[in-house]
C-alpha cells in the first residue's frame, strides 16, 4: 500500500496562487491554487481535457502562465525559470530519451545539462544505473530498450542531480502490468531513498489508490477536490471506489461523451485486480 504520510513535512515543494492559462478565449487551467508537500506522493487525475498536462507544463516552466503566480521547489515560476528547472525533474508523455544513443549515453548527457561535477558524474551514472536495474543493459542503444526499461532510463536521467520534486506526465501510459509495476517501483524508491517529491498524472484509478498520498481531481480546468484516496472515497460511502469518485466529481466530464477516458480509467484498475 502507499502511504507513508508520515514521511511528508509540512514544507512546500510546489505552492500555486490562481494558476491560470488560457489559449484565445478558452481558458484551459483556471484559477488553479495546489500545494504538494516535502516527500508526498500527489496524482492529478481528471478526463481528456480537463488540464492536468497543461497545468504541468507551466509547473515544469514550458508555458508561461497567464495569470497567477507559483514558487516551485522554493524558486518562483515566473522570475527564477532557471533555477525552477535545475531542482526539478521531469518525465514527459512522449519518450525523451535518444534512442540512438546507449542507455549510459543518455546518462552522460543528462549529467551535462544538469551541470554535474565532472568528478561526480560516473558514480552518479553507475547509481543511477544500479537504482534503476538497467546496469546490465547500460551500453544498448535505448531504442531497443522494452517499454518498461525505456521509461526506467528516463526516470533515472530527470533524477540524475537529485531533485527535490519529480514531475511525471501519464508515466505508464503504454505500458504493460510487469513494467507498471516497475515504474511503480522506482517512484516509491525515490521517495523512500532520496525524499523526492513527486507529482504525476494519471488517467488509471489503481496507479493514483496504489502511489498517492494525496489526489487532485481536475475538472474544466479547475482543481475541483483534493484528498487522500480513502478520503475522497469515503466521502461518497463505506463502498464507493475511486471510480465512483471520479464519475461524481467530474460530473459531465464522465458521462457518454467522455466514455473513452473513463473506460482507460476502469481498464486500469482491472488490469491489477
């Protein structure tokens, strides 16, 4: 089970003030205020749509915000960027790792972007490496890499400085139950090895009940709910399910026309009974 809430302080790695972006005359993220603490673990769940990919690239400095402010990792979104982006990792949707260069490659990259000591780097890498069980696949080109061992290397370079706060967009989105599970794996790792914040999206009720301390569900570009899944669950009754949840909070956003996300969300959970 997560949880471990003890293991979360009261410091605040991300901290928004009426987060907003809007596109023409469409606001897409609105008035958005959310707060993750040292060491939790927070899911963003919500249907196709609804913001959550929006909101986490003006979290990780790749849209500007309309409107509103954010201190992330201590460092303010809109006049610190620079320093935003060096105490953070991010985990994209899309693969972001070179496939034609080896898995210790990738590595060796990623340790110069993120401006490691030269005389660091290789133990570093080697950490990485051994943390992520890609030791003996180290020197095969990443595109031949399964699924799982690819987004396992992508975690292991947007953690290669040791940020405080980890953001991850859909990370298993694709992904089959074994390397789920691996994924899985290396979050609750992170957390436990290094206190690493992380803040993922997810359209899979059994990923955000399984890793989150705490959930926020988006709806229309707004954070319509946050708590913890037993929570928001026992809100509803002694039996309802995340998917009871997610169906009452998103309201309209759950009904016929959103049927295809929704049916992602219960295929997810059943995927892992």
């Amino acid at each position: 089970m997560p949880r471990d809430h003890a293991s979360a302080d009261k410091t605040l790695l991300i901290a928004t003030k009426a987060l907003t972006r809007a596109f023409d005359r469409r606001t897409v993220v609105d008035h958005v205020n959310l707060r993750v603490h040292r060491g939790e673990i927070f899911a963003l769940i919500g249907s196709n749509g609804a913001g959550k990919s929006t909101l986490i690239k003006m979290l990780t400095t790749l849209l500007s915000p309309t409107s509103g402010d954010a201190s992330i990792a201590g460092a303010d979104l809109r006049r610190e960027a620079t320093k935003v982006r060096q105490r953070i990792g991010y985990v994209p949707q899309v693969p972001s790792a070179d496939g034609a260069l080896t898995a210790r490659e990738n590595l060796k990259l990623s340790a110069r972007l993120y401006l490691i000591p030269p005389a660091e780097r290789d133990q570093r890498i080697e950490d990485a490496l051994a943390r992520t069980r890609l030791t003996d696949h180290a020197d095969r080109p990443a595109q031949t890499l399964s699924g799982g061992m690819m987004r396992s290397l992508e975690i292991a370079c947007s953690t290669l400085h040791h940020p405080a706060l980890l953001i991850m967009d859909e990370p298993t989105t694709g992904l089959d139950p074994v390397a789920r599970d691996m994924v899985w794996r290396h979050i609750r790792e992170l957390r436990q090895s290094y206190g690493t914040s992380i803040l993922l999206t997810t359209h899979f009720m059994d990923e955000a009940q399984a890793l989150a301390d705490r959930i926020g569900i988006m709806r229309a570009g707004k954070l319509e709910r946050v708590g913890t899944p037993d929570d928001l669950r026992h809100e509803l009754g002694a039996h309802a399910t995340l998917d009871d949840v997610f169906v009452h909070v998103a309201g309209a956003d759950a009904a016929p026309g959103r049927q295809a996300s929704h049916a992602r969300m219960r295929s997810g959970a059943r995927s892992h009974g």
